[in-house]
C-alpha cells in the first residue's frame, strides 16, 4: 500500500509538470464524477484525471505512464455506451475535452481537421455555412467529442443513406503508446500508400493508440427533406414495411422504429405530438433534391400504406421534422422515465431479418419476465432493445443477463453482430467471442499485442488478454 | 474512504427517496445546458457529475466535505438541466437536500458566513416586519443623500470588502410598499374568477409598481384579487440556500393567510418564488396538519402570464398613432426550467400594440442573478451577466421583458442606461390605461 502510494506520487508530481494548474485532477470529490459514461450499472474509481490541451501534453503524459507502467484511459465527455471509458484499476484517466480546436475547414476539398475534444454537432455546425455537411449524427451528438465518435466507430439516424463515422475518416493524428505523435492519412481522395492504418484505429476504442485530431470529409448539404411519420398496429408490420422500402431500392437517410412504450417516455419528455396509442411508430426521412425527397416520400407513405399503416402523418415543416428527430435522439434517455436501471443494447441484424429480431426480443421479454422496450435504427437492420430494470435487484438483474445472452446467440444465429454502433467495451466483452471464429478472435489479440505490448491503452477491454501482458 | 471511518449520519441525502436519487442514468445530455460546465469542462461542475458526489454521500462512499459544500454552492441552481434531462431527474429536490445536508454538517462554517446567514435567512427574511422595517431603513439611506455621503467618504473601505463591492448595485428600495399600493380586497365590475396575490419580498420592495400592474391587469380579466397584509419571503430563499426547516415554516405561514378554498388560483409574478410556491407538498409532506393544503396550495399557484393565458386574457385595444418600439424577452430560469413557462409571456408580449417583439439569442441562459449567486460567486455571475449583456445588446431592443426581479437587477445593472428592464405584466398593465385615455 506504502509502496503504491509513494509511486502515485511520484507520477502525479511528474503529471503536473507537463500540464498546466488544474488540468491534474486527484481528489476524490473531482475523480467520483469520471468513474462512469453512459453505460447503465458500470463504474470504478479513477486514480487521477488529466485534460491535457494539445498533443505535445498527450505525448508526454504517455511517456509518463509508460515509465510508471501505469495504464491510459482515454475519454471526451464520456457519453459511451459501452464503457468503453470507464476507468481501469491504478489507471490515469486522459480527458481530451479541453482540447476542442476546430484548426482548418477547406472548402476547396471539402474536408475539417479538427481536435478530438471538439463536439460533434459543432463540426456541422462550422460546415453549415459553408454549403457542407457532416451527416453522423449518433443520439449524443449534441455533447459527444468527435474523437469518442471516431474511436467507437459511433453510427447515428442517418447511417443508411450517408453511413457512419469511418466513412467520413480521411485521416488522423495517434499518440501510439510509446509516446510517438504519428500523422495516418490525407486529404487525397484515393490513398493506397501501406496498410490503412487509419481505418485500423477508427473502432479501437482507445486501446491502440490516442487520435489527438482528425481531418474528415464533408459532403454538399442536401437541399430539401421530407419527414413522414407512420404509426402500426403491430411491431411487424412496423419492420415489414422497412424492409419491403429497402427491398425497392429506397435509401432514404433515416428510418427510425420507436415501439408503444418508448414513444410514450419521449412524448412526455419532448411533447412533440408523436401517436402514443401506436404499437410501433416508424420516422421515416427522405433528403436531397426537391424531386427526389417528394417522390421518395410518396413512395414510402404507399409501402406503409400497404403494410395497413394506421396512419401516415407529414412533418408540417422544417422546424417540426427537426424537432421530431431531436425528439428520437433522446428515446434511450427518456426511457430512463420508467424503472431505475436502463440497460440499451444495439445489436444489428441483416435487414431482411428485422421481423425476426424484432419478435424474438418480445419473446424473450415474457419468457424472462423482463421489461423491454425497443427502438432503433431499422433502416440499418441495427435495433435498441432496452431492458428496464433495477441494478439494485440481484434477482432481476440475473433474469437480464440471461436475456441479453439469448438477444445475443439470436442476433448471431441470424448472421448479425452483437453491437452497431455502441462498441464492445466492457458490456459486450463478454460476448464477443461468441461472434468470432477461434482465428479472428486471436487476430484482435495480435493487433492490440503488436501495437500496445505492454497492454498501456485501456486495458481490458473489447477482450481480456493473458495476465502477463495485461498486468 | 468509507472503509474505516465512521460517517456522520446524514439528515437529508440519505432521507431522499432513492429512486430520486439513482433516476440519473448518466447519459450526459445536461452537459451542454449547463453553465457551469461549460465554463470550466470538468464533470464534477456539471448536474450528472454533481449527482454522482450525492449518490455517493448517500451510498457512504464519500463524505460531506468542504470541497463537495463549494460544489453545491458553485451551481447556480438554474435548473437548465431540468429542462435538457430526458429521464426526468428531480434535480430541485436533489439540489435543495444537497445543500441542506451541507448545512446540517457546517462544512462551510466560518463566522462571517454565519452572521450574514443568521441576519439574512434567520431574521430579514423571515420576519416581515423586519423586512419592512430593512427596506424602510435603505430606502431612507437611499434618499436622505446619506448613501452619496457615504460613497464620497470612503467610509466603505472600512466595510468587508464584498459588502463594498455590492453596496453600488444595492436596489434602489420604493418609498411605498405593496400593502400600501394594493387594498386587501380589490374587485372588478363583473366577476369571473377570485384568486388571492403573493406580493414576494424583492418585489414588495423594490418593485411594488409591478405588484401593483398585476392586481391592474388581474381586475382588468374580471378576477377579483385578495391580497394578505404583511406578506414575507415565501422561503424559496431558504430552501435554495441549505434551510429547508425555515422553509417550511415560511410555507406555513404563508399557507395561514389564504382561505383557500375561495380562490381558484394564487397568482404569483416572480418566477424564482413561482417554482418554490408550486412544491409546497413536497415541502410539508411530513407535517400532518399542512399536507393536504399543501397539495392544494400547489395546485392552485399561478405564474400571472400562465393565469392570463389560462382564461385567455383581453388583448388591448391598439392605440392609435403609436410607433414601434423593439422589445426582446430574457426567460428566467426559474420559469422556463423551474416551472416550463415560456410561451406565455410571449402571448402576453405579441398581444401588446407597437411593441415589435425581437427574440433574443440564447434567451434561456441563465444571466447570473441566480437568488444570490452574485452575491456568494460574483465572478461567474458577471460572467454570466456579460454573455447576457452581449446578446441583449446584439438585439437593438430598448426595452427587455423579464418576469424576476432577480433577473431585472441583474440585467439592468448589466445594461445600465442602454435598454430598460420591465416586467411584461406591467406593459400589459400599460396598455391597458392607455386604452382608457386614448
């Protein structure tokens, strides 16, 4: 105890030599609030939290740690839902929001480079006026940090049409856990120079090196949208009709499912006037040319239609459509409303199995006595079924992790992945190998072991691996 | 932490009902709404990281400590978090046990900070004639050109230094007070409601012309007003700042002087009492003899704009020959956040001929007046007040609606002579009379 105290204050005095007064956070009443990020029912004590303002302190900090043998956790405003930065046993923890520069916006390539601390709705925001768009919209865009977006691969409404976050990676400045700063990438549209270490990094959910600035791509904004909201009798219904407008070919930028229970938690948060009697809602949002968002629209209104769509409502104008997509943004919140504990998973399925998915998590809601309310990005086939329970309950937090292995053995039965958009972290690392093959498992293992040997970058998560590296 | 030592009990942290206490999932959607965080980017600054130092006092891993008692005193109590929390947190609730529990345990204790809370919240505040007998005193200090002798002396400099720094920005107390403007039962030619009127503490002093507009206005829609002798502080004072127990003494009394089972609303014109007034029941819910007219009481507590719109108030005649006057409109939190009013005073506004209503940039953010924030963190309230300055100023309005007299000091100290502050109900009030002479 001695010994480790003394260690922590020789890394704490070496610390605050590289940061600036109080960017070097120890007291318990500073460290309490970075025990957790959005992840329900996960939290542990961080040592110290550190919120370095620009790269050379993030070097220099790894080095210190790397000396000290001390693990990084990084983290931006810890809005991950994964835990993926929840801090680790003795670890510093690495806080990148103060570094929030948005440093070049090139109209002429169509690209931003900006710091990792910056808030992804302010990169929209800058590319707003300029004619452009950054489309990944995940729920929390409104305070998540772009450089948890990149790390976590993080997804959004609009994934179908405009994908999600690594197609909008051109490149990337990495601390690598040595302490050397490397540059990955570039503004050129096609790049084939080596292995595309970039893409190695986007999803690596801070443990194989800390990005400290990305240059993304931006696209030309679209010039109109039309936002149709279609409510159903029935939760299949709701999911046949998203797959017979992909089955057309119909990629709109958003088709968004919401069942009874959670359109019912965001009305009374949001009053934005969504159908509450519905069984399932399903927000449908076409953008692009005039042309093209009206005929789109009409066609999805008739595939509703067909599908005996109780109702199919146009969003009165740009104002409402707004106010109605911010309104969904905040389903997994708001469902918080019902019972304590608010577990969200994010498994994905090809979307042609969405009935399938969609069924199965009812069932398995009766079958464990659970309750499950479900929304989702249906257009991505990527769905939130969300148990609403209560961690304090040691009983009926068993009957949850049955349920989640069951939603889990499911989603892979049907050819699709245990986590969207969300990452593995901690919550999903118990799974993963579920979903790999013996020899892609390891391969994630030699990955980490090549680039972090002595297992210094958020250890212990996406995978444990054997004591002797990890300690 | 918690392992070897032994916690002092907690009184009122522990007491909370705990699923207030875990409702918080964390999610980080309050970050961007608060001010404090966005100021300085740590979490223990903001609403989740504060209600996590809470949980963890509730659970006995942390204990009540100095540095978590400046933490509960660095929030402004805005409530913009409320506002922005999908999973509908009861932040008042947390917020108002958390400093009480601060209190109770004297983590902030030293003997200046006990006399002016002894002066303030023991005395001034709640006893009203005191209150009167202040008001009457600074109102002579303020006329008597004793005031201006004691700035040209220098005598100040013998004050503690932020009775000093304050002394220039103290408002300017009215020579006659509310009971002296408004007769205990007022009536209109035809009556269609009754409701009983809460003249505040500030707003009797400082501001009674605009307790005066309301009765006005109030007449004008066919209400018939009762207005209590010698009202005080209704105690939002108090359980803003750690006194719950005089709180609910103040609410008592209070409660004391309306019958009011022959009212059908209480109309209040201050929005910081406003979003205290309609929690009476959480106030008293232990107390036997109070809690059912409580429950009552909190029901029947009106915001003066939510009450107009509710029986859908006369809009004013247009007068003839007016020009156009820009006018821009600053929500108190206290009425957006505390109490969700935000469209009604802009009904009222809309309604009034020759205004041109000119909407303000980030018009729910908190101008820093916060109760007494800018007495206890003067540098983050002037922060705040210069963001807001900036914004009104960026507008060209020259005249701002604000329903706090809080928020109107603030602001018109802010602006100085640029733009003047009033309360909407006394522009309503305004073109009511100007009807009648035109």
């Amino acid at each position: 105890m001695t010994l480790l105290k003394s260690r922590n204050v020789s890394l704490l005095e070496r610390l605050s030599a590289v940061v600036a007064d109080g960017d070097l956070l120890t007291e318990s009443e500073d460290l309490i609030p970075y025990g957790f990020d959005g992840t329900a029912a996960m939290k542990n004590a961080a040592t110290c939290v550190v919120t370095p303002r620009n790269v050379d302190e993030v070097a220099a900090i790894v080095k210190i740690a790397d000396a000290a043998g001390v693990p990084i956790v990084t983290r931006g405003s810890g809005t991950g839902l994964s835990g993926g930065s929840i801090p680790v046993d003795g670890g510093i923890v690495l806080c990148l929001v103060n570094m929030d520069q948005i440093i070049e916006l090139d109209p002429a390539n169509l690209t931003i480079l900006c710091e990792t601390g910056v808030i992804t709705k302010a990169i929209d925001d800058a590319a707003h006026p300029h004619g452009l768009f950054y489309p990944p919209d995940p729920g929390s865009m409104k305070i998540s940090t772009i450089g948890g977006n990149v790390a976590n691969n993080s997804g959004g409404l609009r994934g179908l049409k405009y994908g999600v976050t690594r197609d909008y990676v051109m490149g990337m400045e990495v601390v690598l856990p040595s302490g050397e700063i490397c540059w990955l990438g570039s503004k050129c549209v096609k790049d084939v120079a080596g292995y595309s270490m970039k893409d190695l990094f986007v999803g690596s959910e801070g443990t194989l090196g800390i990005i400290t600035k990305v240059l993304l791509k931006l696209v030309p904004r679209p010039k109109a949208r039309r936002t149709l909201l279609a409510s159903f009798d029935s939760m299949e219904a709701a999911a046949r009709t998203v797959s017979q407008i992909i089955e057309k070919q119909i990629i709109p930028c958003t088709l968004e499912f919401l069942d009874r229970k959670t359109c019912g938690c965001v009305e009374d948060y949001a009053q934005v006037g969504l159908p509450t009697e519905a069984a399932a809602v399903v927000l449908m949002e076409s953008d692009g040319p005039e042309s093209v968002v009206e005929d789109e629209g009409n066609a999805m209104a008739a595939i509703a239609e067909a599908n005996g769509a109780i109702n199919v409502e146009k969003a009165k104008d740009d104002a409402h459509a707004t106010r109605l997509a911010t309104a969904r943004r905040t389903a997994f919140s708001a469902l918080a409303r019902i019972r304590p504990t608010t577990i969200l998973e994010d498994v994905t399925v090809p979307r042609s199995r969405l009935v399938e998915i969609v069924s199965y998590v009812e069932e398995v809601g009766r079958k464990h006595r659970l309750e499950i309310a479900t929304f989702g990005h249906f257009g991505d086939g990527n769905v939130h079924p969300t148990i609403l329970t209560d961690e304090t309950d040691k009983e009926e937090m068993e009957r949850v992790e049955h349920a989640l292995s069951d939603i889990f053995d499911k989603t892979i039965e049907l050819g699709g992945t245990i986590t969207g958009e969300h990452g593995v972290g901690l919550a999903k690392k118990p799974f993963l190998d579920r979903q790999f093959s013996e020899a892609s498992y390891q391969l994630l293992k030699q990955v980490k072991i090549a680039l972090d040997p002595k297992g210094m970058l958020n250890p212990g998560k996406i995978f444990d691996l054997p004591a002797s590296i990890d300690s | 932490m918690s392992d070897s030592r032994t916690l002092t009990p907690l009184k009122y942290l522990g007491d909370l009902d705990y699923s207030v206490v875990q409702q918080c999932m964390h999610c980080g959607m309050c970050l961007p709404a608060c001010p404090t965080y966005l100021e300085t980017k740590k979490e223990r600054n903001s609403p989740r990281g504060r209600i996590a130092l809470m949980r963890s006092i509730a659970d006995g891993n942390l204990e009540v400590t100095k540095e978590f008692g400046e933490e509960m005193y660095y929030c402004l109590g805005c409530l913009a978090c409320t506002t922005a929390c999908p999973a509908g947190v009861n932040y008042p609730e947390l917020f108002e046990n958390a400093r009480a529990e601060v209190e109770y345990h004297g983590v902030l204790f030293n003997p200046e900070r006990r006399f002016w809370r002894w002066l303030t919240l023991d005395q001034i505040f709640s006893k009203p004639w005191m209150l009167r007998a202040v008001g009457r005193l600074l109102w002579l200090y303020q006329v008597s050109g004793v005031s201006w002798l004691v700035r040209k002396s220098g005598i100040l400099l013998l004050a503690p230094r932020n009775l000093r720094e304050l002394e220039p920005s103290t408002p300017v107390v009215q020579r006659r007070f509310s009971d002296e403007l408004i007769r205990e039962s007022e009536g209109p030619s035809v009556t269609r409601y009754r409701v009983g009127l809460l003249t505040g503490c500030v707003q009797d002093l400082v501001f009674p012309d605009v307790n005066r507009a309301t009765a006005d206005v109030l007449l004008e829609n066919g209400c018939e007003v009762t207005t209590p002798r010698s009202q005080g502080c209704c105690g939002s004072l108090h359980a803003h700042n750690g006194d719950l127990d005089q709180a609910a003494t103040r609410a008592r009394d209070l409660l004391d002087r309306f019958d009011l089972s022959s009212l059908d609303a209480i109309i209040t014109n201050a929005a910081g009492c406003g979003s205290h007034l309609k929690h009476f029941s959480n106030l008293l819910k232990n107390d036997p003899e109070y809690a059912s007219k409580a429950t009552e009481w909190d029901g029947k507590v009106k915001d003066i704009s939510e009450w107009l719109v509710e029986i859908n108030f006369r809009k004013p005649e247009k007068a003839s020959g007016s020009g156009s006057v820009k006018v821009t409109y600053h929500e108190a939190c206290h009425l957006c956040h505390g109490q969700g009013i935000s469209s009604q005073p802009r009904e009222i506004l809309k309604s009034l001929p020759g205004l041109e209503i000119v909407e303000l940039e980030n018009a729910t953010h908190c101008c820093g007046s916060a109760g007494i924030y800018n007495i206890t963190q003067p540098e983050q309230a002037g922060k705040l007040q210069q963001e807001k300055v900036a914004c009104l100023k960026k507008t060209g309005a020259s005249l701002v609606a604000t329903a706090n007299p809080g928020c109107h000091l603030q602001i018109q100290n802010g602006l100085g002579e640029s733009a003047e502050v009033v309360h909407p109900v006394s522009l309503l009030a305004d073109a009511y009379r100007n009807e009648k002479h035109s």
